[in-house]
C-alpha cells in the first residue's frame, strides 16, 4: 500500500512539473533535465512511469482532460455551459490546464503526443445531444457541429484573454460568449433558466469540490495488510 501510494505521488510530481516547462517553454525546448530537477526525483523514477519526453506530454494532455469539475444537473444545457465556464475560472489557477492548452496547440508536437481537442469536442457534442434529446435546444442544432464552432471560439476567446490579462478576465470573457452563443441554440424556456453568471465557474467548482469531499469521506477505509 505504501509503495502504490509513493508511486502515485512520484507520478503526479512528475506530470505537474513536467507541465509547468511545457507551459512555460513549449514542447520543442523543455527538456527532461529540467522537469526531473523541478520534480525532485531520479531518471529511474521518471521513466518508470513515462518512457520517453512524448510519453509526458501524453501524460500531461490526458490529465488535463480530467479537469472537469461540472456536476450532472438539470438542464443538460446547464451541464453544457457549467463546463466551459468551470474551465475558464480553472485555467488561471491550473499549471497542467496551461500545459494542455500549449501542447495541444502545438501543430508539429501533436503529431507525436495527440491533442485534447477532440476529447473536450467529444464531451460537449454528448452533451448538447442530450440537451437536444430533452428539447433544450433549437431544432436547427446539430450537436457535433455545435460542439465543433463553439470550441473554436472558445478556443480564440481563451487565447485573447491570455494574451491580454494572462487569463485573469477569462471568466469574464467566457460569460459575453455564452450570452451570444446561447440565444442562437437554446429554446426560450431553456434559456431563461441558465446561469452563466461570471462566477458560474467558481461556483461549480466549489460544488465539485465539496462532493468529491464527500463522496472520500464516505469511502470505507480499507486496512493495511
């Protein structure tokens, strides 16, 4: 148990290290010296878990794609927008969300580690079906060409607030965008029941929060043998 748990700590000092360069350099200049001295641990321990500087920024990309504190909840629309807006206040605060943002824009790197592009496209294509199943949302609405178009905006309105205020307004920023994108998608009686309030993010993240909280206190304790 004890050696599982070193394990798991080494991993995860590994990846958020392994993130900060990537945020801060970019794929091509970070190098390994640099994420093993930022992470404390030998070669061995590093590439115990990751073979190889791709296999990081694999490790990285598919961590980000757990930062998803929405909480299922009626509307589906709700859902929908409590994703986007719980990663707006996120991304300002998250070292491994920077790192994704950068190596998934990376268009010569992504042909050797991937993207997490279409995993969040996927995501919300599922959700606005749902909201499209429920009668959330306009007849007009394809779900995965939706998805496509409003990640596309996203994606510049993310990339305008790092450029301008290092993502400081990004919460702010993601809010005028959903009040524009909304109004063309959801039907009037979904739309007058959806918050995308500056602090929707803050909000739901809290609320994720306090029920992964919970839900580990709840856990039984299993016994050392």
């Amino acid at each position: 148990m004890a050696r599982q748990e070193r394990a798991v700590r080494t991993r995860r000092a590994v990846v958020e290290a392994a993130a900060s360069v990537f945020a801060e350099r970019g794929y091509a200049a970070a190098t390994i010296a640099e994420i093993l001295e930022r992470a404390g641990v030998t070669k061995g321990a590093l590439y115990f878990h990751f073979d190889s500087k791709e296999a990081l920024a694999r490790g990285v990309i598919e961590e980000q794609t757990t930062r998803d504190h929405r909480v299922p909840r009626e509307p589906k629309l709700q859902e929908w927008v409590d994703t986007g807006m719980s990663l707006a206040h996120q991304i300002p605060r998250d070292v491994i969300l920077q790192a994704g943002i950068r190596l998934s824009g990376d268009l010569q790197g992504r042909a050797l580690f991937g993207s997490a592009w279409p995993a969040w496209i996927e995501r919300s294509t599922a959700l606005l079906a749902e909201a499209r199943e429920r009668g959330e949302v306009l007849p007009h609405v394809e779900p995965a060409q939706t998805a496509e178009c409003f990640f596309g905006a996203w994606l510049g309105t993310q990339a305008f607030s790092e450029a301008s205020s290092r993502w400081s307004d990004l919460s702010e920023r993601v809010c005028v965008l959903y009040a524009h994108m909304l109004p063309a998608i959801a039907t009037p009686a979904a739309l007058v029941r959806l918050d995308t309030g500056p602090d929707r993010g803050a909000r739901v993240v809290r609320e994720a929060e306090a029920e992964a909280e919970r839900a580990r206190r709840a856990a039984p304790v299993t016994a050392e043998v």
